[in-house]
C-alpha cells in the first residue's frame, strides 16, 4: 500500500500513523527525501484502507496493494476475480448471464399482480418486482400496503413460480420481508442506511442494491461492502440514474458507471431505466444503453393501465412494449456472446432482433 502524508505533519502525528502501520503487520519506509510517500509492506485486510485514510496526516491512499476490499475485482495476490452469480428464482445475474426483473412500482391489486406476473413472465422475466413498502419522498404519498403487500406477493408468487424481489426499508421488517422475499430490494433513498445495510447482510438472501441519487461510485460500492462484510456474498448493483439539472427525464443514467463497475467489481450489476427515465417512452432507449454497456440485467416497471396506479404510472410500460424490449435485449446478448435466461415457460419470441 502507498499512503500520501501531509507535508507539515508534526512529527507526533507521523509517529502515530507508523505505530497504526506496525500493529496492522506492515513494515513500511518512506520513499524519497521528504516524508510524504509512505510505503506498507505486509499481508492487507479489507479493513486497512479506510482505516488508514481516515488517519490525520493522510492525504490520499494512492496505491490499495493487498489491502482489498471484498467487492474489488482485484485480489491482493495481483489475479482477478470471477464474476459473482447471483440466483434471485429463475433470474441468474453475472457470469455472462442477462435477467430481467419486472413488475409494477407497487403492489396494489392481487389480481392484477397475478396477470403482470403472468405476462412479463411470458415475454421473458425471470423474476418478479413489487413494493409492499414504498419510500416516498412525501409522508403523504401512497406507503404500500405493507404487510398485505407481502401476504399477496407470497401468493402470487405461489400462482406463478416467479421469484420475488421486494423492498424492505426498515431493519425490523427484515425478517417478515425476508419470508416472501427471494431478493431483498435496497432503495435508492436507502443506501446509506447503514443499520438496514448490516441487518440483511446477516442473511444469506440476495441483496439488490440501488444507487442513491446524488451517491458516488465509490459510496455505493462501500454501502455494498457493508453487506458483503456481513458475510452475504449475493449482491446485484442497480444504477437508476443520478440526480442531473434537467428535468426531461427524471433522473441522469450514468452508463459510464455501469462500464466502469464491470471493471471494478465481481458483483454482477444490473440497470434500471425507469427510474432513470420517468416516462415511459424512453424506458426502451435506455434499457438498450444498459445492456450494451454491459449491464448484467434489467429492472423494468411494467404496468398495463398505468392510469390505475398510485406510484410511478408516467414510467410503466405496458406488455408490448415490454416485450419489445425484451427482443433487444436477446438481440444485445448475441452480439457480445451473452446468454438472456427466460424461464422454461416463456414464449420464444417470433422477432428476436432490433425492430
Ligand atoms: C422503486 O424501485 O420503485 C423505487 C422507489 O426506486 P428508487 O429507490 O430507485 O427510487
Ligand atoms: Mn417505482
């Protein structure tokens, strides 16, 4: 590891950053005649990095070396790791694996989840989304049916075989969240909550972390290090978009970010267009921008009469539409030699290619 040391930094601050070195197992020197870059050689733990950035007296943490977090791609030992699959029912995430989970924003008629279910299934979803706890900007805005929510989601998804990814916003609904649940969803609103973070990394459920809007990469992969360090490995990122200063659409799809973490992290990402997008018409265009940025997956909010809705209607595609996207998405996979996984009930489509 190489640490950047202020260059004023009395001398008693120096002595207590190599002291914080030596119980850490380095033996470190200074390189060159000033001592400002520090070099650690030793064995690194997840833990060092942010310990030793967060010293007094450092400036930056220029190299990591061994000390590797446990999302990072590298290793200390110099290899790279494989790609992390994650299984969420049908859906398989990583590895050269493509899956798209929809659904409605929220869970709001039993009937009508079933017949969403149903069709998405059919066009090619392996897993099913709905909120039973919705976070709302308002206090006044529609909550979710909360634990009626999850009682229908359980029997739909008992009807269908689809797996369910859900939110849970709270820690002490984790474990009633979890018994419906195939995949814990984190809101966007939520990657910060560090209490929420550790509590369903004490699972062995997947976790399908949202970036917050205004969040860096380097935050969501910390908040995604929280969960991992908590021992659960099954871990799927989801860029939504960030806050941007237009209002065409809701928020900014940072497609770099995508590429960029593909490189980073053996965590299998995935892209939301329609919390990107805001409106429906562009939820396509941007599900296609996604996977060709290598995006492991889609979660696609999909509703046939959106008008029906108390959250998100101006972003629901319908069935067509979403069937249309499914196509490119088939289509993207062969270009790069990736596999779209449909479960065994879906319809091969007649057009598989870009319309
Ligand atoms: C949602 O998935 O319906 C949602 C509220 O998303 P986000 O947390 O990305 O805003
Ligand atoms: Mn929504």
């Amino acid at each position: 590891m190489l640490l950047r040391l202020e260059s004023t930094l009395p001398r008693s601050d120096r002595d207590s950053i190599l002291l914080l070195c030596k119980e850490l197992g380095y033996t470190t020197r200074f390189l060159g005649g000033r001592q400002e870059l520090l070099e650690l050689s030793g064995p690194g733990a997840p833990d060092h990095r942010s310990r030793l950035a967060d010293l007094a007296g450092v400036v930056r943490v220029l190299d990591v070396g061994a000390a590797r977090e446990l999302h990072e791609r590298a290793t200390g030992s110099g290899d790279t790791r494989p790609d992390t699959i994650v299984r969420i029912g049908d859906a398989v995430i990583g590895g050269g694996n493509v899956s798209i989970i929809a659904g409605p924003c929220a869970v709001e008629d039993e009937g009508r989840l079933a017949e969403i279910a149903n069709a998405v299934r059919r066009a090619g979803a392996t897993a099913l989304r709905g909120g039973a706890f919705k976070p709302r900007s308002s206090p006044y805005s529609f909550q979710g049916l909360g634990a009626e929510g999850l009682a229908i989601l359980g029997r739909v998804k008992a009807l269908t075989g689809l797996g369910v990814v859900t939110e849970v916003l709270d820690p002490r609904d984790v474990e009633a969240v979890g018994e419906v649940a195939d995949a814990f969803q984190i809101g966007a609103r939520s990657m910060t909550n560090f209490a929420l973070l550790r509590e369903v990394g004490r699972t062995r459920i997947p976790v399908l972390l949202k970036r917050g809007f205004a969040a860096t990469v380097r935050e969501l992969l910390l908040a995604a290090e929280y969960v991992l360090s908590g021992g659960n490995e099954q871990v799927v990122l989801c860029e939504r978009g960030v806050r941007g200063f237009d209002s065409v659409t809701r928020n900014l799809l940072d497609v770099g970010a995508v590429a960029h973490l593909k490189g980073a992290t053996h965590l299998p990402v995935i892209v939301d267009p329609s919390h990107a997008a805001g409106r429906a018409d562009l939820v396509r265009p941007l599900a296609r921008a996604g996977i060709a940025a290598g995006a492991d997956g889609l979660l696609i909010e999909v509703h046939p009469a959106p008008g029906e809705v108390h959250s998100d209607g101006a972003q629901a595609v319908g069935l067509d539409a979403f069937a249309r996207i499914v196509a490119d998405v088939r289509a993207l996979c062969a270009i790069d030699g990736r596999t779209l996984v449909t479960s065994q009930l879906s319809e091969s489509p007649a057009n598989g290619g870009f319309q």
